[in-house]
C-alpha cells in the first residue's frame, strides 16, 4: 500500500501554467505505473498522463503537447506539468500508483481554469 498526496492546485486563467506534484509515503521506484487522472462536474473520471518505472510517458490525447508528467523516484514524488490550460482541463486532479496487487489514490486537488 502506498499513501498520495497531491498538491499544486489552484486557479489560473486561461493559457497559464501549473505544476501539481504528488508525493508518496514509500519508495516509488518498483511501482510500475505512476499516472495522474481527472474527473470533472458530472464526467466520469478520466486518465491524462502516465508514466512507468521505466520513465515511458503516455497521455491523453487532450492534454499531448501541454501537459508532462515526471517521476522522482530519489524524492518519492511523481509531477504533472501543465501548461497552455483551458477551462475544459478544470476538475479534480488525482494521483494514481499501480501497485500490480492493488490500486491507491490520492485525495485529489482542484485545478479551475477561468478568467
């Protein structure tokens, strides 16, 4: 098991940047699949970025060309680098750990894009 925290949300206008991070509570580098997700007001949940342990990105095809995901595994946190963000990116950003035996996630953290 491993616990999530995400942080880095808030609200930016249209065409701004931010950077959410998600720091785990163990060792990161054996956990195959790091990813982010995203579930807006009445919109099922949806994947946006991933990453593996072997650093091979993978994203949604809304996001390619904005956003990047990373992970640290020597601080044990995994980054979503969002840039030139739309008011449809608005929604709660969870973070995700595939662990091959089960799934965690974190809390969320709210990402409002508007003027």
């Amino acid at each position: 098991q491993v616990q999530l925290v995400e942080s880095g949300g808030g609200l930016v206008q249209p065409g701004g940047s931010l950077r959410l991070s998600c720091a785990a509570s163990r060792n990161i580098a054996s956990i195959y699949i790091m990813a982010w997700y995203r579930q807006a007001p009445g919109k099922q949940r949806e994947s946006v970025a991933s990453v593996t342990s072997g650093g091979t990105t993978n994203y949604a095809d809304s996001v390619k060309g904005r956003f990047t995901i990373s992970r640290d595994n020597t601080k044990n946190t995994v980054y979503l680098q969002m840039n030139s963000l739309k008011p449809e990116d608005t929604a709660v950003y969870y973070c995700y750990a595939n662990l091959g035996y089960r799934d965690d996630w974190g809390q969320g953290t709210q990402v409002t894009v508007s003027s």
